[in-house]
C-alpha cells in the first residue's frame, strides 16, 4: 500500500489543481505536477480509486470523491495554517514557508494544529490568499479573476498570488504587490497601485505575473 504521505500529496495536489478555475486534472497534468513516470501516476490513481478517494476512467480527467475531498481539504488546512504560523509567528518570508510546511504538515498532531490555529485567531487565508480550509472542509472564497484576464482599468484587490515561484515571489514584493493591496490594471504587465494614503504609482511585472495574480472581481 502507498505511504499516507504519498497518498496525501496526491489527493492535495488534484484539490489544488481546481481551486482557481473549473478544469479537472488530466494523468500526464498530474505526473508533470508531482515529477512522476506517467506509468506510476496511473498505477497510483488506481490505487486511490479503489480507496474510493477519486473518481476516474482511463486516459480520463481525475475528480475527488466525497471521502478525498474531506481528506484533501484536511491536509490543505494543515499546510497553509503552518505557512501562516511560520510568517506570523517566527517572520518567515512568504517565499520561504511553502517547503517547510511540506515537511511539518505530516508531523505536527491535531492538538497542535489545533492550538496554532487558535493561536492565530482561526485565519481564513494563508500568506499568498489561499484559503485555508475550516475544520469541516468548507472554504470561503469571493468572486476572482486572473490577471491575464483582467480587462484594463479593472479596479480590485489582490486575492492571491501562485506560490509556485519564489522568485516571483520576492519580485512581487519588491514592488509592493501583496495580498490584499488595492491596485487598478493597466495591463497584463502594469498595474497601478492605490494606497490608502498618498499617491497611486505605477508597477511593471514580470511576465509571469499574468498567470500567478489573481484579483477580486
């Protein structure tokens, strides 16, 4: 039988993958995703269809079943709670949490997840805007569109931003791109950002920044 552990970033990633937009998650999607052979994924997601985690048909997408979308959701929980932990508590930067979380999401008990999230005052999103998962599953996520498409003069927040890349990360940040900040689009490439106090300044991105940002809309 497959370790927990591997069963867990399976179930995490095929949750992720639908998080912010509606398209299920293909075998080779999934292989690239986790750095696998194909023929593994496929004899993997085997294995979790027989748990009754996922629902799957040859060479088909790959959805969660009732019983792997509480599991996964569980483990997202734990995750981005130890990423917010570790930013809010020991000044971890938000490029630099995602690693350790991977490594202590299957160490920490529940007594101690729970008592961190009371710790934090029961977040409802992590550093980059991802929404952590209540102890039953649910998550509360407002309307989004992705920068790419955002049509020029769209006024929102910043409601998350891919942790994918920690270069981009520190970019973003550098030019005061953050969770939460007000910001008119330009373009894909440009926003303008609208502070609370003082005059609006113009940023330029980088170029990957158009897949990684997403605002309210």
């Amino acid at each position: 039988m497959p370790s927990s552990a591997a069963i867990d970033d399976y179930l995490k990633t095929i949750y992720h993958h639908t998080e912010w937009q509606p398209e299920r998650i293909t075998p080779s999607q999934l292989a690239a995703e986790l750095g696998l052979a194909p023929s593994s994924v496929t004899e993997m997601v085997q294995k979790l269809a027989a748990q009754g985690l996922v629902t799957h048909r040859p060479y088909g997408p790959i959805s969660l079943s009732d019983a792997g979308a509480r599991r996964a959701a569980s483990v997202i929980r734990r995750h981005r709670l130890i990423e917010t932990w570790l930013v809010r508590e020991f000044g971890y930067a938000w490029d630099e949490v995602h690693d350790e979380a991977e490594v202590l999401e299957h160490a920490l008990s529940d007594r101690l997840l729970e008592g961190i999230d009371a710790l934090l005052g029961r977040p409802r999103f992590d550093p980059h805007g991802d929404a952590i998962p209540d102890a039953d599953g649910q998550v509360h996520r407002e309307p989004f569109v992705l920068l790419a498409d955002a049509a020029p003069g769209h006024t929102a927040r910043v409601l998350r931003v891919s942790d994918r890349d920690s270069d981009l990360l520190r970019s973003l940040e550098a030019a005061g791109v953050a969770v939460g900040a007000h910001v008119a689009v330009t373009d894909a490439a440009t926003l303008r950002l609208i502070p609370d106090e003082g005059p609006a300044r113009s940023v330029t991105l980088p170029a990957a920044a158009a897949g990684a940002v997403w605002l309210s809309a």
